[in-house]
C-alpha cells in the first residue's frame, strides 16, 4: 500500500486540484501534526482514502479532522494495515496539552503497547509527532526526542515509524532511518512510502 504522509507544512502542490493526478494511487493518509484541519480535510476529501492522524505541539487541544481518524494514544486497523500513535512534543511550557515529559510519554507508550499485545495485534505503523531520542531529531527543548520511542520500537517492533516535528532544511539531512526492526521515517514537509504486504 503506498502512504502519502505529511506533516508541518502545507505543501502546495498537495493542496491543490492536481492532487488527485499526483497521489491517485495512494491508499492511505497520515498526519503526523502541525497541520491546519482545512489542509488535512481538502487532501482526504481529494484522494477519498482514509485518514489516521496525530496532533503536533502546535495544534489546538481540540484538534479534531473531520473524516479522519485520531490514531493518538490508541491503535486501529486500516486496510488491513495495524496503525497506532502517539502525538506531541517534549514539554517546553507550563500548559498545552500536546507536550509531555519523558515520564509522561513512557506511560502513554506502555499502555500502547499494552492495548495492541491485549488485541494480539502488532503495529504495522507508528505514527508520531516527535522523534525518537538521537535519531532525527534537535538538541533544543522543543525538538529533542523521546527515549520512550525506543522502548516502544524495540519491544512492539512495528515495521514503519513515521514522525515529523523536525524540519528538514538541507538535502544532505538523514530522513530514513532503521532502529531495531523499524525504518523510522521524518516525513517533513510529506513523504510518499510504500509499506510491502505482510508475508
């Protein structure tokens, strides 16, 4: 099945009539946050395929997209696809309900991987906002990573993470990455992956 996943910025050829031509083959959509609703609404409504999503730090508490699914702290099943996420950033200011502490987001990661063992379901594709600790990611407050990220990879073993959260600005910037048995993917500004049926 091949992805169109996008995060942190509106890609213009994305948002435009000729989406279709260039993404018809497309089967599914991920947000990986930082992404106006409208943007994510017209590519959905273009393409007619589903939509799993995560909020980014910068997205409002209630960020709901209408004929998309949250995939934030749970898991789901999509053209027979294991999707689970887990949205937000370090934690740099006092409120905003996508951030968290490293202790915060290693909890919401254990009751993920929980939820999917307790299904007898393995994750195919984790969706996050932010990166892995020390892969993709910054050394400033708001783009470090999460070490819980690697808990969660080493023991869920999913075959793809796809996150966004840190801009990519140079073509020689690492954006593929494999951790354990995962490729980890920064989608920044969109990414097209093909993820190969499940043998």
């Amino acid at each position: 099945m091949k992805i169109l996943a996008l995060s942190d910025e509106i890609v213009p050829f994305i948002y435009s009539p000729s989406v279709r031509e260039r993404f018809g083959d497309v089967g599914l959509i991920v947000g990986c946050g930082d992404l106006p609703v409208s943007y994510l609404e017209y590519v959905v409504t273009q393409l007619n395929v589903p939509l799993v999503y995560v909020p980014g730090n910068h997205d409002s508490d209630e960020y709901v997209v209408q004929g998309g699914q949250s995939v934030d702290g749970r898991w789901t099943k999509v053209k027979g696809v294991s999707v689970a996420g887990l949205g937000g950033s370090q934690r740099y200011k006092p409120v905003g309900k996508h951030q968290y502490t490293e202790q915060e987001m290693f909890g919401r990661a254990a009751r993920l991987l929980l939820t999917s063992r307790i299904a007898g379901r393995r994750i195919d594709v984790f969706v996050a906002h932010a990166a892995p600790r020390g892969v993709h990611d910054a050394p400033d407050a708001v783009h470090t990573g999460f070490q819980a990220f690697h808990t969660l990879l080493r023991t869920g073993k999913p075959r793809l993470m796809l996150h966004g959260h840190t801009h990519v600005v140079r073509n020689l910037a690492t954006t593929l990455t494999p951790l354990y048995d995962t490729q980890v993917i920064n989608v920044f500004p969109y990414r097209l992956v093909e993820l190969e049926a499940n043998v």
